[in-house]
C-alpha cells in the first residue's frame, strides 16, 4: 500500500499567503467562513487543494 502526502498548509502560513492576520481566519472558522480547517491537536492545518479550491471560486484564481 502506498501512501499519498498531502500539503498542509498552518494558519499562520495561510494568513500570510492571503496578506491577513491568523486571528482573522480564527474568527472566519467560527463564522462558517473560509477553507475547511482541520484541527490536528492544538493546531488547525489547511489542506493546500482546499485552498487553492476556495482561491478559485472566492478570487477566480490563486492569490
């Protein structure tokens, strides 16, 4: 069986692809805003082809 790596991207790496502040994406999570987080321990990852998705439909291509 092979396993397949999938890029994450941190909050903080996310906040700062988008010019943003991580408390920004914190409260768009609350907000039902945004990629889909996933929570691993005390860390919320963001799958990078999530949000290239979101990228695509939101700012019609990558930012």
């Amino acid at each position: 069986m092979q396993v397949t790596e999938v890029p994450f991207l941190t909050r903080g790496e996310l906040a700062a692809r988008w010019g943003m502040s991580p408390r920004t994406l914190e409260n768009w999570a609350t907000q039902g805003k945004g990629p889909v987080g996933r929570r691993f321990g005390l860390r919320v990852m963001y799958r990078l082809c999530d949000v290239m998705e979101y990228e695509r439909r939101v700012f019609g291509g990558a930012a």
